[in-house]
C-alpha cells in the first residue's frame, strides 16, 4: 500500500461520550471490544519502497517483493529482502535492464497466507508489478502463487521449503529457489540413522512446511528400516515447548527430527538446552536458516542442520559476495550474509537475466528463458552446478549439512560445514510426480 | 505418572501466564483503557534487563568492566530491580499523553496505545537491533535438575517461584494498604474518589506505571525461556488481553485462576493433542464466554438476568 493511499481517510472526529463523566460497564465493554479489534490488526504497516527515481525516457521496471516484515519468519523476510535489493542495484548501476531502471516495491506481508494473496493482488492490478519475489513461509508463498497463477504474472519463491511447492502446489509462474524438505531429508537421514539409532521422533511446525517436510523425513526413515515412534505437531508462534520436552522424556527417542522455523526454532533451541536435553538424544533440523540462529549462544546451536550455502565456503566469489554485502549494507546487525539472503540475491539476479537474454518482460519467453536453465557452481558459489528443472521449477543445488563450529577461524564463523551433496543425490523424485504444470496457452500473458 | 509431569507443567504455565497479566489488569481495571503496548513494555523490560546485565557495544564504556566485575547473581538482581522501574517510567510519558483520550472514544486510546507500541518495537530494533538476544543467567538458577526420570530446567522453578510471589505481592498491595484501597475504588468509581479528594491524574499515572512495570517485570523473567526480539511484545499481549476477559474484568483472582486454566489447558493439550496446544486457549475463551459473557469473577451487570 503506498504512503499516498493510506491518508485518504478524513480524521475522526473526536465525540464525547458518557464515560467521559461516568464510567460505566457499557463503556468498558466497548473499550473491550475495540480491543479485541485493535489486537486483531497488531501488524506492521505496509511499506513502499521506492529504490529509484522514474526515469524520464523508459517507465521503470517494478519488481514486487513480498517479503514478510512482521510474524514468524520477519528476521528472513527482511535478509532477503535485502538480497533481492542487492541484486537490483547491481543491475540499475548497470544501467538497469533493457534499458529500464528497475524499482523495488516491498509489501510486508506478515507470515500470513491472506495478506500475501492480497499483496500479490494488488502488486500486480495497481502497481504495475512485472515480476514477484520473496517468500519464506509455505503457504503464504503458496497464496501468492495462485494470484500470480491468475494473472501470468512471474512469481519467484526465494526462501520457502515445502516439497509441496514445486510439487502439487506447482505453478507455470513460479519457480523455487531454495532447497525443500526432501533434498535435506535424503541428505541427511541415511546418515543419521546410522549413526544415532532407528527410533525417531518427529516435531513438526503445524503448516504446510512443516507437514510436508515431516512426510518427506518419515518416508525415506521407514525406508531404510527406522521407526517414527511419535509425530508432535507444533502450531506456529509457540513459545514454551515444556510440554513438547516433557513428552519427548517420557517417550526416550535416539533420534529428534525437528522441521521448526523462525521464531519457534529460537524458542525451541533455547529450552532444549535448558534442560540439556541436546546432549541426551541427537537432534537434527532440516533446515537451518542463517537468521534464526544468528545471535544464539554457541550451546544453542546443537545437532546437525541443512542449508544451501555459507558465508565462509572456499569458493572463488564468496568472500567478494560477502565483502559486497558488508559494503552496501553497514553496520547490519547481522554482519555476514546467510542463505535467505544468498537465496533473494542469486533469484534475483538469475530473473534479470533471463529478463535481458529474453530481450522482453512477456512472460512465456521469460518462462522459457528460466525453464531447464543451467547455472554452474562458480556463478553460484556453490559446491556443484545447479539447474532448474524444467518439470517442476525447482532450483535443484548443492545441499550442504552441517553443525555448529566449536573452533571459529573468523566472528560469526558458526557452522562446521559437514557434506555437500550433488543435487543428483537428492532429488526430490515425488514432485516430479504431483507437480502438473498448466500449459504455456493455460497461462496468461502477462507483459508490463 | 505420565500425567502428573504435565499437570505441574501447565499450572507452571499458567503462573507464568498470570504473570503477563497482571499488569495489563491493573490498568484496564482502574483507567478502562487497553494498552496494547504492555507487550512493548514487556519486550523493553527484557533489553533494559540485558543492557543491566551484560552491557555490550555502544552501551559498554570503560564503566562496564567494572561493572561486569560484580557477580552475576547481583546484576541480575538489579536487574529484576531496574528494569521495571524504567520501564515504569516510561509507562509514566505515556499516561501523560494518554490523558488527553480520557473520556473520549475508546478508539482513541487503543490507537494511542497502538502507536507506542510500533514506536517502542521499532525503537528498540533501531537500540539493540533485531536479532536474537540472550539473557545471560547465574549459575544456581541455571541449568537442569532430575526429579524421577525427568529432566526440569532449574531457570522454570525460579521463574514460577518469582511469578507466584510476585502475584502474592500485587495482592497484598492491593489488599492490605491503603494505596491498594484508593486503587481498588478508583477502579469502582472513579469519579467518587476524586470527589473525595484524592488526586485522580496522580492516582492513574500511578496505576500505569505499576501496570507496564509489571509488564516489563514479567519480560524480564520470561527472556530466558521465550527469547529476545524486538516484536516478542505480541506473544505476550494477546494471551494477557485474553486472560483478564476469561477471569472477568476488574478481578484480581479471576485473572490468577483464568490463567492458571489457560496455562493446564495449553500444556495438557500440547502433550496429549499438541496441534491444538494454541488454539486450545481460544477454544477455552470461547466456552465459557459463550455461557459466562463477564468471565469467571466480572461483576454482574444490571442487564444480567
């Protein structure tokens, strides 16, 4: 929603009522009420960001990014947000792309599937908005999908895992960029079972992330001859696991499977280790998002994790990409980017791209840039080469796993990197099978 | 067996839910006014805390050191002592701009409130930024202690030992002195009390500022076990908003016994159905709200029948 937008409303005026002089129940309940209503709408306003003048010649290219500023997963939304803004100032420095200045315009939208359909929406009728980025929540990237479906508008999901979003939630717009639950749980399991014990207990954010990523982990345990001897489902913002943690002490598994993000993860580490309980069973997380462990104390981050990339791999251009991060952005209270941001900057700057190599903003012809692209490791600073598959749109890449380093050769230096798997190695083969994508004539065109 | 450990669970839950309350009570009781920025001042009570117990970057100068030389358990307790102060004064500028909405629609103070709590989150992102903090704790209230085959966390007995007297204090200020008295019947009738002659405008700011110190009280103990962030505000202030209409308005111990239930109800559900664990709460709120609209202890209104 733009700043002009919001003003439009004439003031209240202010009116005198009896509880001025007599307090009454009436008024108290009234006060009650609209309370409960003012709780109701406890968010953070909508915020335009308008990164560049309109050009005088060519009308700007818009990009909307629908990164959530408020709820669960805020902290990410805001790093890749950040990412993506990389990425376009690199490009309008260039000179922006087919010689239109690109501006950003960012809608908070909450962690909240309904706002982020109603942000796509307007993004893309009242704004203008060529292409979408962002999203870290599941289901609010699966909203925005489904408008963005509508309109033939392209959709980029940077940050969210659920195996659902490149499989039966699939769209022709949308393209996946970040690993999903099944490319770290084929990672991982195998391994951890032999290493840890066959009884697992899976603890599993209450969404569609969370659910998705628990059947992926379930699957390949059973698989290989392990048991799930509970699933505990954990609704989003919970804050006091006691009751989580008293359940897994009675229950006494080898293996805790845990698909939590966010805030919830932070909350969770923190009262696991609390009662030590990191040390009596091992824990593993799925994934690992570099801002939800940023600022925690080294015992907090217990058990192996996955994750997509890493400030500190020896590879040629990261630490140029990280020097380039610290220079645009000073002073950030996280110092060093993770894989949210990596993941805003690498989409990004990969969707310009194609928007040049294509030399249009239509959307089939972007689409078809996008579809089978191939992107070798170096250019993205990863282990092995990536591409996106052309059945499901997801980024197949380099799964990395790793744990916390006890011995930091630099600050921040909090991952001891343990594997990196070949994206052939983690295929996530059910998508294959549930994403049907519509057909090029199915999608609208969609050109701005 | 299996069920006791849960049982204790969820009434340590719930002291600590009652905790969080207390304060938002208080206020809404004597000034009719909801603060939705108590969770705001329960998220500043956990970084002034922090800033007194291990001042780090721009707040550490060459005091700090010396300072950090004293024993956590002191800095800890001056802690607990400082943080609701501040954050009591701070409550106090708000009073003061509150003052003006007094009498007037409900809708102003709730957008007044509403305000400080943007300006306060924001505020404290811009201090001490956004990430993750922690509260760095003594040893003897850290740490786990074994009860049959069950692992406790030595920092939740303290933090429900503190909750229950800290609850037991409130009580007492309210019932045996005559502060609690003038309080008490500012929240009956207000105007009566200012026809009395006691000053009503020193009595509320008095009121809000026990009201956020609380509050800020209660960010304090919860840091270790919630977390640290600038916007952990909200977790707070939706279940003490639900509390005080479950317990009944105005009621000191219909708050207690509504969070106590909130809290058996929370942790029960999060061990035996645990998808429900959130939900569960609202569930409760909508049962008995449905029969019992004042809560458990409101006072009956003429239009009951």
């Amino acid at each position: 929603m733009s700043t002009k937008d919001t003003d439009s409303k004439p003031p209240v005026a202010a009116t005198s009522t009896p509880a001025a002089t007599d307090p009454s129940r009436r008024s108290l309940l009234k006060t009650i009420a609209a309370g409960g209503a003012g709780a109701a709408t406890f968010f953070g306003p909508w915020k335009t960001n308008h990164v560049w003048a309109q050009a005088a010649q060519k009308k700007p290219l818009v990009i909307g990014l629908t990164m959530d500023a408020s709820g669960q997963y805020a902290a990410s939304g805001g790093m890749e947000r950040l990412g993506a803004m990389m990425a376009i100032k690199e490009f309008n420095d260039k000179g922006g792309v087919l010689g239109r200045r690109i501006e950003s315009i960012h809608m908070d939208t909450e962690t909240t599937p309904a706002t982020g359909s109603r942000v796509a929406e307007r993004m893309i009728t009242r704004n203008d908005a060529a292409f979408l980025i962002g999203g870290v929540h599941s289901g609010v990237a699966n909203a925005i999908s489904q408008v963005a479906q509508k309109y033939g508008c392209i959709y980029f999901n940077t940050n969210s895992s659920s195996p659902t979003e490149s499989g039966k939630d699939c769209h022709r717009v949308k393209f996946v960029w970040d690993g999903n639950g099944t490319n770290f749980a084929e990672a991982i399991v195998r391994n951890a079972m032999k290493a840890n014990g066959k009884s697992w207990v899976l603890l599993t954010n209450d969404y569609v992330w969370g659910h998705n990523t628990a059947k992926a982990t379930r699957t390949l345990v059973e698989a290989y001859g392990g048991k799930i001897v509970d699933e505990l489902m954990i609704p989003q913002n919970t804050r006091d696991f006691a009751s989580y943690l008293i359940k897994l002490q009675q229950i006494k598994p080898e293996v805790v499977a845990t698909a939590v993000g966010g805030d919830d993860i932070k909350a969770l580490r923190q009262q696991v280790v609390q009662l030590g309980l990191e040390k009596k069973m091992a824990w593993i997380n799925n994934q690992q998002d570099w801002p939800d462990v940023y600022g925690l104390g080294p015992e907090q981050i217990f058990g192996v994790f996955g994750t997509t990339w890493y400030w500190r791999l020896d590879l040629p251009g990261v630490k140029e990409f990280v020097d380039a991060y610290q220079k645009v952005y000073p002073g950030m209270a996280i110092r060093v980017p993770g894989n949210v941001y990596y993941n805003g900057y690498v989409a990004t700057r990969e969707l310009l791209r194609c928007v040049e190599e294509a030399g249009t903003t239509a959307n089939i012809a972007v689409i078809k840039k996008l579809e089978g692209r191939k992107m070798t490791a170096r250019d993205r600073m990863q282990a092995f080469d990536a591409t996106i598959d052309p059945a499901t749109h997801q980024c197949q890449q380099t799964i990395y796993m790793a744990s916390y380093n006890d011995k930091p050769a630099a600050k921040d230096d909090l991952f001891r990197m343990l594997t990196s798997s070949d994206p052939k190695d983690v295929v996530d083969k059910e998508a294959a099978k549930t994403c049907k994508l519509e057909t090029y004539e199915a999608t609208p065109t969609f050109e701005v | 067996m299996t069920l006791l450990p849960h049982l204790v669970n969820g009434v340590a839950l719930g002291l600590l839910f009652a905790l969080i309350a207390l304060g938002f009570m208080l206020v809404v009781s004597l000034m009719e006014t909801i603060n939705l920025a108590h969770g705001s001042f329960f998220a500043l009570g956990m970084y002034i805390a922090l800033l007194v117990i291990a001042p780090t970057g721009e707040f550490a100068g060459a005091w700090s050191e010396s300072w950090r030389a004293l024993p956590i358990v002191w800095r800890y307790g001056i802690a607990l002592l400082i943080a609701p102060i501040v954050v009591g004064l701070v409550g106090m500028v708000l009073e003061v701009a509150l003052r003006r909405t007094y009498g007037r629609d409900p809708l102003y103070g709730l957008l007044l409130t509403f305000g400080a709590a943007l300006v306060l989150e924001e505020g404290i992102r811009a201090v001490w930024g956004s990430t993750e903090k922690q509260l760095p704790l003594p040893d003897a209230i850290a740490g786990a202690f074994v009860i049959g085959d069950l692992i406790y966390a030595r920092y939740r007995l303290f933090a429900c030992a503190f909750a229950a007297l800290a609850i037991g204090a409130l009580w007492l200020f309210l019932e045996k002195t005559p502060y609690g008295s003038i309080i008490k019947a500012g929240a009956h009738d207000s105007e009566m009390v200012r026809a009395l002659g006691i000053n009503l405008a020193r009595l509320r700011l008095f009121v809000f500022a026990l009201g956020v110190a609380l509050a800020g009280l209660a960010g304090v103990v919860m840091a270790p076990i919630w977390g640290m962030r600038p916007h952990v505000g909200v977790d707070a202030v939706v279940p003490a908003f639900l509390i005080i209409v479950l317990g009944g308005v105005g009621s000191f111990w219909g708050a207690v016994v509504a969070a106590l239930m909130v809290g058996l109800v929370v942790g029960l559900t999060g061990a035996y159905a645990s998808e429900w664990s959130l939900l569960s709460m609202y569930l409760l709120f909508i049962a008995v709200v449905t029969f019992r609209a004042r809560g458990f202890f409101g006072k009956k209104s003429v239009l009951d029948v």
